[in-house]
C-alpha cells in the first residue's frame, strides 16, 4: 500500500517546534480544492482539515506535548471509531440545514468523499485523543482530533468545526 504524505494547512504554528510538515497526497490536494469551492457556495458546510507533522523517533513525544501546549488542547482519550462516527455526525448536521434536496445531495457527495479520505488517513494512527472544544481560522465551536503513526513518527491533526 501506498504511504500517504500529507502537509500542513491551516495552521500558523508550524515553526515553533521541531516536526515538519508533510506535503498531501494529490487526493487530499483534490479534496481541499474541492472543499474550498463548495464552502463558498454553502457557507455552513465546513470539510475536515487535516494537519500532519513529521518528527522523529527522538522527538515524537516532545513534538507531541508541544503542539497540545501550543493549541492549548484539553484532550481526552478517545478511539478511531469514535473519531470517525463524532466528525461524520458533525458534518450531517451541517448537511441537514439546507432545505433544498439538491443541495443535500451535493453536500453528502463531498461528505462522502471526506469519509473516504478519512478512512484512508485512520488506519496508519493509533493513540487518538480529543479536545471537542477547539479554535480554528475562519471555523468557531470546532473539535480536533489527535493521533500518531509510530511506524513513521507523524503526528497527525484532524480537525472539524463551525464556520464563521
């Protein structure tokens, strides 16, 4: 199986420590273009965001504890399912404020395919931990998830949330 890459987006703190973030995968690149230009036209419709950060075997640990000092997360252990049923819920009840079926239809399509990519990105991680009350630009009231690769030392950020 192909190992994904993947780069930070969305995030201004990347500098302040020592991991390095990867560049995505042509599907996530798809995805976020995608998701930038249905946002726009559904402007309560939010995509996940996905941030990772490579590090080292050395490091993992350090990186980790300053990313959640950095982002002030408050986390709770959690576990890939949960993860994947909370953010798949958050983004149905964005896709249930629209009236119109045809929009519905076009919402759950790209829901559809943030599912997959999701699915895709889980199955590397482990260690998965939550913090439901997060910040990100331009989102309020979002949840962003936590994990680890191991194998590859990669501290990954899944993030989703109300939009401003």
């Amino acid at each position: 199986m192909k190992k994904l890459i993947f780069v930070l987006f969305f995030f201004n703190v990347g500098n302040s420590f020592a991991s390095v973030p990867l560049e995505l995968p042509l599907s996530l690149q798809n995805l976020k273009m995608e998701c930038t230009r249905t946002e726009e036209d559904f402007p309560d419709f939010a995509c996940l965001k996905f941030e990772f950060f490579q590090s080292s075997p050395e490091r993992l640990q350090l990186d980790l504890q300053e990313l959640i000092e950095t982002n002030e997360y408050n986390l709770q252990r959690t576990s890939s399912s949960e993860m994947l049923a909370t953010l798949m819920s958050s983004m149905d009840a964005q896709i249930y404020r629209y009236q119109r079926i045809e929009h519905r239809e076009t919402l759950r399509r790209l829901k559809t395919k943030n599912h997959w990519e999701l699915l895709k990105v889980k199955k590397d991680l482990e260690s998965f931990m939550w913090d439901p009350h997060t910040y990100w630009y331009p989102s309020v009231n979002a949840m962003s998830f936590i994990a680890v690769d191991l194998r590859r030392h990669v501290i990954a950020v899944i993030s989703h949330g109300e939009r401003n």
